[in-house]
C-alpha cells in the first residue's frame, strides 16, 4: 500500500466523520423535541436518543484513535528501510487494538456532542415544565419576541452563526468554525487565544472549553424558518 492511498483512507474518514457530526446534531434536536412533548413515548425516546448519540460518539472517538495510530505508524516508517511499508498494515492493527482495549465508555460522556446533548435535553425540559399545553400559542409569540432580543452575531465574523459554541469559561457564544479558526491561528504563533468578546478576562480559549448551544442554534435555525416564511 503507498502512502498517497493512506493519506487518501484518511482524508475519507474525516469525511465521515463530518457526516456523523451532522447525524449526532440531528439526533440531539430529535431528542429535544421529544423531551418537550413531556410524555411517556417521549422519555423512551430521549433514552434510545442517547443511547445512539454514545455510539456515534464512541464511533468517532475510535476513527480519531486509528487516524492517531497511522500517523504516528506513517513517522515511524519514514525513518526507517523501505521495506518497513510492508508490515505497515499490521503494525497499525496491533498499536490500535492494544490502544483500543484501554479506553473508558465511561470518557464518552465527556465528548463534546454529548456534553451538548445534556444540555439541550436538560434545556428542553425546563422550558416545557414552564409551559402548559394551553399557553402554547403565547410561548410560540413569547419565543418569536425572545429571538429579536436573542444577539446571534459571531463576535468574529459579525454575521449570524450557523453552529454556536459555548465557553464555559466566560459563557460567551462563537460561532464554531471562526473560533476553532482563531485558536489554530493563536497556536501556530504559540500565543494564547484570548476570547474576542471586548471586555472578557478569558486570556485562554481552549477547544476543551466549547460546547455547542444546541438551545441557540435551534433558536438561530428557527428565526430562518420565520424569515424565509415571509418571503
């Protein structure tokens, strides 16, 4: 096997990887419309939600290790006679296996689509324990209101953010791909990635700090809806 056919397996499992964050999202917005049906069929159903958002994340934490483990099998490789390529295979199995067997279930629930999953859910069953099915229609008018005062803009693009992410540091909201942009930037020039709201003491934006606002962006995906309704 080359290396160019490597490199072209793993740029494929980073594409899946992508689709399954998509599924993971879909799967947290399922799970917070059943939690706010406030019913016996909904609770099941937030249970089989989380049972499947754990084996997505479980998923995606084994392509993250087996992308690690051929890499690092690909460095090792590189520094060595040319007919090491050929126990190449077999020596990513082996790392990956042992690797593999190491891992906790338990480190899942540290995942960060988990993590949003919670929240939402917690988030979704507050707001419906507040609400009675005969005020229904003032929450929808109560919401629409809420929305207009809602600030969706990306501190860093000043446009509206598509997935908000949350510091639970200093609970200031970015929109994903600016934030992760700004922090890879800040650590190719080894500074610290301040947070960019004017007037936070947040000196280090981290990754590890960021969770996705699946609250605020079912907020930003339904003021759209109300939008694009109107046009």
């Amino acid at each position: 096997m080359s290396l160019s056919a490597v490199h072209g397996t793993l740029s494929s499992l980073k594409s899946c990887q992508a689709d399954i964050s998509t599924g993971m999202d879909i799967v947290t917005d399922v799970a917070m419309d059943l939690a706010e049906a406030q019913d016996g069929e909904g609770h099941s159903g937030v249970k089989e939600m989380e049972t499947m958002i754990l084996e997505c994340a479980k998923l995606d934490r084994e392509i993250n290790y087996f992308v690690d483990v051929v890499q690092q099998v690909i460095a090792e490789v590189n520094t060595q006679p040319p007919e090491a390529m050929f126990n190449m295979s077999a020596r990513v199995k082996e790392q990956f296996d042992e690797g593999l067997a190491m891992l906790s279930d338990a480190d899942l629930q540290s995942h960060q689509k988990v993590v949003a999953f919670k929240d939402g859910v917690v988030n979704a069953l507050s707001q419906a324990n507040q609400v009675s099915a005969e005020n229904m229609e003032e929450l929808d008018e109560d919401i629409a209101v809420t929305q207009s005062q809602v600030n969706f803009t990306c501190p860093l693009t000043q446009v509206d953010m598509v997935n908000p992410m949350k510091n639970k540091k200093c609970n200031h909201v970015y929109d994903r791909e600016a934030i992760l942009c700004l922090i890879k930037k800040r650590v190719s020039q080894k500074k610290k990635c301040c947070c960019p709201v004017v007037g936070c003491g947040n000196s280090e934006v981290k990754e590890t700090d960021l969770v996705l606002d699946q609250m605020l962006r079912r907020k930003i995906q339904s003021q759209k809806r109300h939008s694009n309704s109107k046009t």
